[in-house]
C-alpha cells in the first residue's frame, strides 16, 4: 500500500480525503478504520503536530458534509473522526519524539487501561450496559426462530461481564495496527527496510510482564470479572504484538521462506481465541528469555 502513502504526502487536502472516505467507508467495512486512522498518524510521524492538526480539522469537516448529507446531522461522522484520528496523532507524535516503537506500544496499552477505568467510573454496571447494547444487537441481526432466547441470554450472561475489558483490548490493538502501518508507510517511502528491522525487535518493558501477572492474580482473589481482571486482558493484548513480533523476527533471523508467516497468520485466525493466548504467552516469555537473542547466538555457533 505504498501508493496510499505516497497519495497522503502529496498535501493536506489528499490525505484528509483519504482519512475521511476511509472513515464513512469504515462504517460498512471496520478495517478500513486502521487505512483512516493511519492517514493523520502518517502526518504526525512525518511533518510534527501542526500538519497532523490541520489535515485532522479538514477531515472532519469532510465529515461533518458527509454526515449531514447522509444522516442530516453534520455530527454523526464528525464523532467517528475524532474517536480515530485523535489517538493516532498522539501516538505519532509520541514516536516522533520517543524514536521508540516499544515505548509508544507501552503508551497505547496504558490507553488501553484508561480506557477500561473509564467505563467502570462513567457507567453505574458495564457489564448490564453491555448486556442491553448485545440484546438490541442480536434482536436486529438474528431472527427469533433461529436462536432461542435461552441460548441468547446463555451467551451474553457470558459475554458481558467481560465486555469492557474485551472492547478496551480491541480498540488497543486496532491503535496499534494503524501506528504500524503508519510507520511501515514512512519506511516505506523514507527509509526501506527500516520498519522491518524495527518490528523485529519489539520488545516493551519489564515492568509490564511484572504489571499483568500480579493483575491476574488480584481478579482471581478479587473473584469475577472485575475491574482488574479487565485490566489484565488488555495487558495481554501488549503480549500478543510482543508475540507476533518474535514470530517475524524469528523467521527472519532464520532466512525462512514468506509461507512460514503466511501459514502463522492463518493458524492465528482459524485458532481464535486459544491462539490468541499462545502468541500472548510467548511473548510474555521473550520478555523474560529474549528469545530472538538466543536464537541468533545459536544460530551464530552452528554456523561455526
């Protein structure tokens, strides 16, 4: 997708267009929130605030003729703009100054946290919140005599008490996976070969792989699906990038051929949601072991 990076530095105007179909489109099409998101990220990684800024304002007002023109309420996508774009521009401008992946991936988990505490102190019960939006859901999705109303409730007793922590932990790495692509962009156009080298050695802080196993075992002694619990699923979502970054590092430092990660990708999807819990483990482990480090030194010895 270089072309769509290059078509954003042409100017303010081409990439609040692009930022902006992308997020009316995302509506239909949610991937195409991380193409959105990735726009003004891009700006902010490349040209500093002030651009990010003026192509984020021009973007939303795409989206306000957009939203007036297809709900008659200008409104109605100018709230989808700020909830994507305003992130990413703080996360860019975090890598712009940092110059660190990992600290900036640190900075979207903490997010992420916030994200959690914030529903538990702005809603009086989450998980009932949640439950009622997943009835209305079902109720327009699903037909009546397809799914018994035992089985919905069934389902969304299950679901619910951990819906906070689950939303929280898929908008950290939707943040995530649009600041990626935004950095492949600019290596991409800037510096090739650069992103590349850069993920492979993604590895965040200690202090998280202390931080979500203490989590753990608080929501275990506090019982239930907790606010600490919640906060624990989005920690594990830091261990699962940290886990696909050691999977790439991995068959890169062994020259290994692109199916390796094509046949990773496809485990990954079809394995939801143990597979999951595997990447996240193993990256929690290469916090502790440095796994890419040991694999190289014994590649190293047996070259010798």
């Amino acid at each position: 997708m270089k072309f769509l990076a290059a078509f954003v530095m042409r100017g303010r105007l081409p990439a609040a267009t692009l930022a902006a179909t992308a997020a009316a489109l995302a509506l239909l099409v949610t991937p195409l929130a991380i193409i959105s998101s990735a726009v003004p990220a891009l700006v902010a990684l490349r040209l500093g605030a002030r651009e990010a800024g003026l192509v984020s304002v021009f973007g939303l007002l795409g989206l306000a003729a957009l939203g007036a023109l297809l709900f008659g309420h200008p409104a109605a996508l100018v709230v989808v703009g700020v909830a994507l774009w305003l992130p990413l521009v703080l996360l860019g401008l975090a890598l712009r100054t940092w110059r660190s992946l990992a600290l900036t991936v640190e900075l979207a988990v903490l997010a992420g946290f916030g994200l959690v505490i914030a529903q538990h102190l702005l809603l009086d019960d989450p998980a009932a919140y949640w439950a009622d939006l997943m009835r209305a859901f079902f109720r327009q999705m699903i037909e009546a005599e397809a799914v018994s109303d035992a089985d919905v409730e069934a389902f969304i007793g299950a679901i619910a008490p951990w819906m906070a922590g689950g939303v929280a932990a898929a908008w950290t790495l939707q943040q995530v996976a649009a600041l990626l692509l935004a950095r492949a962009w600019q290596a991409g156009l800037y510096n090739p070969g650069g992103f590349r080298s850069e993920f492979h050695q993604l590895r965040l802080g200690r202090w998280l792989a202390i931080a979500v196993p203490v989590l753990l075992v608080a929501g275990m002694f506090a019982g239930g699906a907790g606010p600490i619990a919640q906060l624990s699923v989005v920690g594990m979502v830091g261990f699962f990038l940290q886990g696909v970054a050691l999977v790439h590092g991995l068959v890169g430092r062994f020259k290994a051929g692109f199916g390796w990660l094509v046949g990773f990708y496809l485990l990954l999807f079809v394995g939801m949601p143990h597979s999951f819990t595997a990447v996240s483990a193993a990256g929690f482990a290469d916090s502790w072991l440095n796994l890419r480090a040991r694999a190289g030194s014994r590649g190293k010895a047996g070259d010798d």
